[in-house]
C-alpha cells in the first residue's frame, strides 16, 4: 500500500490569493481571449435581464394600453436583441473551449518539462498514479476553473447586479426586500457548501489511493497472479471502495438538500414581495407589470445566486487541484545544477571516488566511505551479493544521486561543479531491465541520438549483434516492440538498448548486466557488443557473467557499501578471499555448463583457469 507521502493533501478550504495569482499568470498570456470571453458574457446577462423589462413594457405600454404599434416596435427589439444574445452565447462558448484547451495545454506542457527535471529520488518516492493524477485530474478540474467557472461566475454577478439594478429602477422599496434575502441565500449557500466540500475532499483523498494501488496491480499483475495475492488485494480494495461510497452517499445527500431549501428561503421573498406589492398597488405606485416584472426577476435572481453557490464550492476542489500542480511544480529537483555549472567539453579522464558516502535514508548508510580511482579506459567490474551497493554506486556515477559526504571527481572537477547534462549526455546506461519505449525497433535505438540516420543506426545494430534478430522480424526495423517492449525477450531488449548506448557514443559506459539468464547464443551476443561498446571508453559493468568479469581490468567485490576486495580476475582468485567464493559458489556451475568439464574441486577448477 501507497505512503502517507503522496496522499491527498487537505486543503485549508480557504480562498488562497497565491493559487488564484498563478492561475491568472496562466491566463495572462491570452488576456485577449480572456477579456473578449468577459465582455460578451457581460452583455448577454444585461440582455437576458433586459428581456424581462421587455416584458413589462409589453404589457404596461401594449397590452394594457392596447397599441399595437408599441407591441410590434418592442416585438422587433425583442426579436434583434435575440439575435444579438444568440450571437453572444455562441461566442463565449467558443471563446471558453480554446481558453480551457490553452490552459490544459499550458499546465500539462509545464508539468512534462518540471517532471523531466526532478531527480530520481522523487520519482523512487512518487507512485506513478499520484503523478498521473495530477497531470489528467487536476490540469481537467483547472481548466473547467477557469472555463466554466468563469463563465458562471461572471454570469452570476453580472446577472445579480443588473437584476438589482432594474428592480431599483421598478421600485426601490420592493428591490430592498430583495436585497435584504440575498445575505441570507448566500449564508446558507456557503454553509452547504463548506460541508459539501468536506465529503469530497474525502472521496478525492481515498480515489487517489485506489488509482495508486490499480497502477501497481497492473503493473505488478504478474506477480499478482503468480503469488495469489487477489483476494487480499480485493479486500483492501473493497474497504476503500467501502468509504468512499460512504463519503459520496453523504455528498449527494447534502447537495440534495441544498436546493429545496434555497426554494423555501426564496418563496419567504417572493410572499413578502406579494405581500407588499399589494399594499402598495392600492396606492398605486407600481404597474400590474411591474409586479410581473418583479417577481420574474426574483425568480429569476435565484439561478445566479444558486450557480454562485455551486461554481464556489467547485471552485475551491479546483483550487485544490491546482495547488497541488503548483505544488508539483514547485517541487525542486533534489540534484541541480549549480548556478556556475560548467561543461568541460568531455568527461574524459580519471574518475575518482574520494571518501564517499551516501544513505538514501537517513542513518541508513549504504555507501560508506568509498574510495576509487578508474583510469580513463579501463573496465571495472562490480560484484558482490544482493543489497551491497553495486547499483548505488554506478547511481551516484551518473549523478542521478549525489554523495552525501566525500565527493566524486571527474577529469579534475569535483562532478558537482559540471553541469548535468554535461556528466548525463556523456554517459550511456544499459539497464538490468532495459526500458524500450513503444513504437519500433529503430525509434527505440535512436532515442540515443535523434538526428542519426537510417545507416548509423544498422551499423550500431550490427556492432552490437543486434541486427541479426532484427532482420528476422517481418518489418525489420519498422517492427514494433509494443508497450515498454513487452513483445521482445530480455536479451533482445539488451541488445537493442546495447544498441542505442553506442549510437549515443557515449564517453563512459555503465552496464548493470541482467541476472536473469538469456540462451547463449544470445549471451554470446550480448557479450561481443559489450566488447564494441568498452573499446576505448571508461566502463563500469555490474557484472554476472563470468566472461564479462573475466575481461574486466579490475574488478571490485562490492560487500555492505564497501569495497571487499579490488584487484584483477587473477589477483582476486590467488587471494582466495571473497571474490574466490563468490566466484567458486556462483560460477563453477555456470562454467561447467559452458564448457561441458567435469566436476572439479574448487582448487583444481581454479588453476586450470
Ligand atoms: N531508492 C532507494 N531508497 C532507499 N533505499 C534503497 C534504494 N535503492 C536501494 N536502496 C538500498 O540500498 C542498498 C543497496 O542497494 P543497491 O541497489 O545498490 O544494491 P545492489 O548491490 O545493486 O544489489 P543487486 O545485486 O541486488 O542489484 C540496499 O540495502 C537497498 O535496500
Ligand atoms: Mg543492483
């Protein structure tokens, strides 16, 4: 189950002048837009407040005075003002559609560059569903924010006020009574509201869980599967379905409610109003249409001041939402560039390590005072059991972490000093788990430099070996590899990731050899692109297979953050220490396998060597 890390974060419920400054900063760049959607929903609420003037005048000045010329003239005004309203609605429809794109665009394009930033550290602590959930979710409920919501709010006050003003304009005593509910209407609004909100804060809280926990069952569905784990999922999943339920039952029903008793505060008015007005007809300082006139208008004001309402309380989930995008955005990444990074033009040279230290946890030390000094050129393989900081230390090469004492000095920089893409773009990684990308096979080999051509491509395939499987496909190159390449085996992902790390021509070679066990040709295969990719560049490989251990310069057994042993293949075996275990435990098998011998005492198998 997911970490308290990421959970929804409450939000405070209050109106936050930050969040709504940075929107306005998104919208800013397309003020024009903004101002246009405005003004045209400013002038279709004065024209749909003026439609019920238009209605007293045809019955006060037509009807009851019996002018038919008076009816046709307001007929006519009646008709073009429609027009115009048409016009109007047509336009901040419009307007609102490109406004809400741009700004889903915008979010969505900002948070891709933010995330493409943060370090690796975020991203081991972020469940991928919460991120994403964040980008779909949230940019979705701002861009309604600022589309809709704006729309129903600028409708909303502008509907009230020129009601008000007409009513004013009736009657000014009539328009009092009114005024006086309105306080009241919108209390009651934002006390429904607020309880509202409080129930979908908590649906939003556990569905961002529930996301979280489908994103690792799918991702994880093999080994679902493979252990059994499906009914315990399930049950974990039930529960949370269970008060999530819980919390929406008691939204609905809150909102339910809201609106009949809206009604009932709102026919208080309208009987005051009946009640007044006829006291006042019999003085008669207002026309039978201007009752008629009021009372539209007052049924009239409630949709606003009920949109108010509603546009309020989705306002403030929307601000939450972007408080947690801006939030995200804010996020630094944990590695940066310092402000006078440099780029030395290559990362040729010594590589060293210099009393190094690193935990990712606190007082957790997984590296500990480590101390290395690689020549340019030379290969270094890691070995040693699970858990000691093989990969740790090939992470902290690539700067994807950096030392927490000590330092890391490449070419006689301290590595810090030097830009990350200066260090990152210098260095290619194959991956224990190559990570293809979907689309084809050639795509995925150019990732490692974008411009290269069909020619530079085959000839990196064909170094590394690759291009014979390839050519087997039915579409060559063009085959795709599907989602995360899922139709190629291990090997095939190496090689094709063997591939790409020597189109990108990288300066420093890492590898962290798969364990898991490909057929030998395939071996075979992988090895001799190994061997084109290490010609002539610094190579650290995380190192399973003998024969890539057997051809390393030095090898370094890697035990509890430190370096056990260091020497060459046969150094190490002299020693008869660590390496010469590991290597007896874990290899004679292996090599007996490939060479077909006998079974030998570990002293015997040794000296043959
Ligand atoms: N992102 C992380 N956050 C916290 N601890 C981590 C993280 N990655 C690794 N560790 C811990 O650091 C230690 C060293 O891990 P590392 O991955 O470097 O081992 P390794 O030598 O590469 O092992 P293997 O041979 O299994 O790949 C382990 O104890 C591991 O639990
Ligand atoms: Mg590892």
């Amino acid at each position: 189950m997911p970490s308290d890390y990421f959970e929804e974060d409450d939000f405070s419920g209050e109106v936050n002048g930050g969040v709504f400054k940075r929107i306005f900063g998104l919208l800013r760049q397309h003020w024009v837009w903004v101002a246009g959607f405005i003004a045209t929903i400013i002038v279709v609420s004065i024209l749909d407040a003026y439609f019920t003037f238009l209605s007293k005048e045809i019955i006060d000045q037509g009807i009851l005075k019996g002018d038919v010329d008076a009816l046709v003239r307001i007929l006519i005004r009646y008709a073009s003002m429609i027009l115009l309203q048409s016009a109007g609605i047509f336009t901040f429809v419009f307007l609102a559609g490109v406004m809400g794109e741009r700004v889903r665009y915008d979010m969505r394009r900002m948070l891709f560059n933010h995330l493409q930033t943060l370090s690796l550290s975020y991203y081991s602590r972020t469940p991928v569903g919460w991120i994403m959930s964040r980008v779909t979710n949230d940019t979705e409920r701002v861009a309604e924010l600022v589309t809709w919501g704006l729309i129903d709010s600028t409708w909303g006050v502008v509907n009230i006020a020129t009601t008000l003003t007409f009513m004013f304009a009736i009657n000014w005593q009539l328009a009092l009574i009114v005024l006086s509910i309105i306080p009241i209407l919108l209390f009651a609004a934002v006390q429904f509201r607020k309880r509202i909100l409080k129930q979908f804060r908590k649906v939003r809280k556990i569905n961002s869980r529930i996301t979280a926990s489908y994103n690792e069952n799918i991702s994880g569905v093999r080994v679902v599967k493979a252990l059994g784990r499906e009914d315990g999922n399930l049950d974990e999943f039930k529960l949370e379905t269970g008060e999530m339920y819980s919390a929406s039952y008691r939204a609905a029903w809150l909102s339910a409610l809201f609106l009949p008793i809206v009604q009932i505060i709102s026919a208080f008015a309208i009987g005051g109003i009946i009640w007044y007005s006829g006291a006042q007809v019999n003085f008669e300082s207002i026309s039978v249409g201007g009752i008629q006139a009021f009372l539209s208008y007052m049924t009239f004001m409630m949709w606003p001041i009920q949109d108010l309402a509603r546009v309020f309380a989705e306002m403030q989930r929307s601000l939450a939402s972007a408080e947690r995008i801006f939030r995200l955005v804010d996020t630094a990444p944990e590695i940066q560039n310092k402000p006078n990074a440099i780029d030395p033009g290559s990362i040729r040279g010594d590589i060293i390590f210099e009393h190094v230290h690193f935990w990712y946890e606190d007082e957790m030390p997984v590296i500990k005072d480590l101390n290395l000094h690689v020549k340019p050129g030379e290969t270094i393989a890691l070995v040693g059991s699970t858990g000691g900081g093989k990969t740790t230390i090939v992470n902290l090469l690539c700067r994807f972490y950096e030392p927490k004492r000590g330092r890391i000095m490449i070419g006689g920089h301290d590595y810090t000093d030097l830009s990350l893409e200066a260090i990152q773009s210098r260095i290619g990684v194959v991956l224990q788990t190559p990570h293809l990308f979907s689309g084809t096979i050639r795509e995925n080999i150019a990732y490692g430099r974008l411009i290269a051509t069909k020619e530079e491509i085959e000839k990196a395939a064909k170094l590394t070996g690759a291009h014979k499987f390839i050519s087997h496909f039915e579409k060559g190159y063009d085959e795709p590899v599907g989602e995360g390449g899922v139709l190629l085996s291990v090997g095939q992902k190496q090689l094709i990731s063997l591939a790409r790390a020597v189109l990108s021509d990288p300066e420093v070679f890492i590898m962290d050899e798969a364990t898991s066990s490909v057929d030998t040709i395939t071996e075979a295969l992988i090895q001799d692109g190994m061997e084109a990719i290490m010609q002539g560049r610094t190579s650290f490989i995380i190192a399973h297979r003998l024969s890539t251990i057997k051809r390393a310069d030095r090898i370094l057994v890697i035990e509890g953050g430190q370096i056990a042993e260091l020497g060459s293949h046969a150094e190490l075996l002299r020693l008869q220490g660590k390496y010469y275990k590991l290597y007896t435990q874990q290899f004679r098998a292996e090599r007996e396998d490939a060479y077909n011998i006998f079974k030998e005492e570990p002293k015997a198998a040794v000296e043959t060597e």
